[in-house]
C-alpha cells in the first residue's frame, strides 16, 4: 500500500543493534533476579521512613536486612564536622608525644590544652547523639471533657 499510512521498516542492522544492546545491559546488571512483594500502604509508609532514616534506597534497605544487617540511622548533621575536630585533636596529641619521645621533653601546658580540648569536643558528641531533642511543633493540651 503506498501512501501517507504506509509503516516505514526500521533497517535490519538497527533491530540487530537493539537485541544485542538489550542482552549487553542485562549481562552487565549484577543481580539478575526480580523479586516483587506486595504490601499495604502501613507496610509501605514503614519501609520508607526506615529507607530515608538510613539514607539507603528502599531496595538498598531490603537487601541489607537480606545480608543479615540493620541498617542504622544517618548521624545528625554535626556528626562529620566534629569527627573531623575529634581526628584533628588525636592528629595534635600525636605530634606533641612524637616531639616528647624525641626530645625527652613534654610541654605539658599545650598537652594538657590539646587534652582539654578533647574532652571538650567528646562532651560535645555525646550531647548530639545521645541527648533526646526538643519537639519543634507545638503540643496540643490534653483537654478532657469534666
């Protein structure tokens, strides 16, 4: 039929492309089984607060707990910049107890002001971590009826 319904045939060598470049990528994909599941929106609601407290993915989360693991909670958002204090503070009592073993020396006002600041800082992380936080939204008053 010629005319302006007339279907165009793709070339051969294009639908060759496709099948192998289908087959390449499903090679290529480490996990090669599809698991679905069914939940309820509970279930579902569940899985992604867990998902997004541990800043895996939902698939990520599930195959953690497959490989035996719990996922835990990300850190607050202090965790990594006091961390980086905590490394800084060992990396400055290191070179102090390097120098006292060299020299036979300890300058014992600067130990014990690098000391300090590392009780500090520790003080400072078991606060953000273990502290329970404030709730930020207002808490309606228990009213009972008399």
């Amino acid at each position: 039929m010629n005319g302006i319904f007339q279907r165009r045939q793709k070339p051969f060598s294009i639908f060759i492309k496709t099948i192998f470049l289908k087959k390449e990528a499903k090679a290529m994909r480490k996990r090669g089984i599809r698991i679905q599941v069914w939940v309820n929106n509970e279930e579902d609601a569940r899985l992604q607060a867990n998902a997004k407290k541990s800043g895996l993915s939902r698939e990520g989360y599930l195959r953690s707990l497959i490989n035996g693991y719990i996922p835990k909670a990300l850190p607050p958002p202090d965790y990594y910049a006091m961390m980086r204090e905590l490394h800084a503070i060992g990396n400055n009592l290191n070179q102090l107890a390097a120098k006292a073993h060299a020299t036979g020396h300890l300058d014992r006002a600067a130990f014990q002001q690098e000391a300090d600041q590392l009780r500090r800082a520790v003080q400072q992380i078991q606060q953000a971590v273990t502290a329970p936080e404030r709730r930020t939204e207002q808490a309606t008053p228990n009213v009972h009826p008399p």
